[in-house]
C-alpha cells in the first residue's frame, strides 16, 4: 500500500468516527422538557346593573346603570336582551310566582351606539376584550318599574357573548352584518 493510500484509508475512518460519535452524542443529548401550554377560549360575559328595591315583600322598582362585563378570556361580541313579565306575591308559600297577565315593555331609552335588532335585543357594535365593560345601555337615569294592584311588573336582562374572531362566528351564529370588525345592523 502506498503512503497516500494509507493517508486516505486513515482519512475515511477518522471521518467515519466523528460522523457515528457526532451523531451519537447528538441522540443521547437531553434536552430540557418543554411543557406546551394551551389556553382555550372561554367566552363569556355578565350583566351589571343598580337595582332599587321597594315594596314589603321587597321587589324590584327600577333599574339603572345597566352594561356588560366580558368575564371571559379573548374579545368577544355582546348582546342584551330585555323581557317584562308580571309577578304577584302568593302568601300560602310565601314567594313571588309568574302571573298570566300581558306585558308590556317599559319605555327604554337607549344610548347611541347600540345596534337594535328584534324582540328587545340590542348589539354592542365593536369586541370588548377580557375584563372590560360595554357602555351603559340606558341613556336616562333608570327604568322605572310598574305596579297594579297585587301585580309587579318584572324586567330581566339577559347578556350572551360570542367570539369576536373570526367574524363569521357572530353573522353566522346571531346573523348580524359586520363591516370591518363592526356589528352595523342585526336581524
């Protein structure tokens, strides 16, 4: 065998032996643990409100300063939604109890900003992120509440929140109109 031969056999496997020992100590290398973290999307929302109370047994007489607060985790598209009914005090098990007895909606007076749609709904235009509140939805002081004779009228103020992202979730899902991220009209 010739010297160059040699020096080239003695290249091929000291080449040989950095490539399996690189690789090796590569495979046995401990990485430190990486936890991946997923935080899914909690959408959810409460209404905030001053109730004034009055009357023995007590009720409600008014409400004021109504507005949502976004409790869930990502922004989120509001709507409230209002509804009356009477209730009348029945003294043989001592609670309120529904009556039958036609409603009517007490006058609301709301704000410029919301979105009217059917059925007393209204729409929050823009997303509220995590921990904020919508504006007041009631532009006057309170909603008073009536009464006649044994009855009291009864206003409960439902909020629901949607996903602000992707958009199509509230048209789909409440078939509002948004244009550039802004709820412009409701069904």
């Amino acid at each position: 065998m010739t010297k160059k031969q040699w020096f080239m056999i003695t290249l091929v496997v000291l080449s040989l032996i950095a490539t399996v020992g690189t690789a090796y100590a590569l495979m046995r290398k401990e990485t430190p643990v990486v936890e991946n973290t997923f935080t899914p999307a909690v959408v959810q929302c409460e209404v905030h409100q001053n109730l004034t109370h009055g009357g023995t047994p007590k009720y409600v007489t008014q409400h004021d300063d109504i507005r949502v607060k976004n409790t869930g985790n990502v922004a989120a598209y509001v709507r409230i939604r209002f509804v009356s009914y009477w209730m009348a005090y029945n003294d043989e098990n001592d609670e309120w109890e529904i009556v039958p007895k036609t409603s009517v909606m007490p006058e609301l007076h709301i704000e410029n900003g919301w979105i009217q749609g059917s059925d007393y709904t209204y729409y929050y235009p823009t997303p509220i992120a995590p921990d904020a509140y919508t504006s007041f939805i009631i532009n006057t002081e309170a909603v008073p509440l009536a009464t006649d004779g044994d009855y009291v009228q009864v206003l409960e103020v439902f909020a629901e929140a949607i996903q602000s992202l992707p958009t199509d979730a509230a048209n789909s899902s409440w078939g509002v109109t948004l244009i550039d991220g802004t709820i412009t009209a409701a069904p």
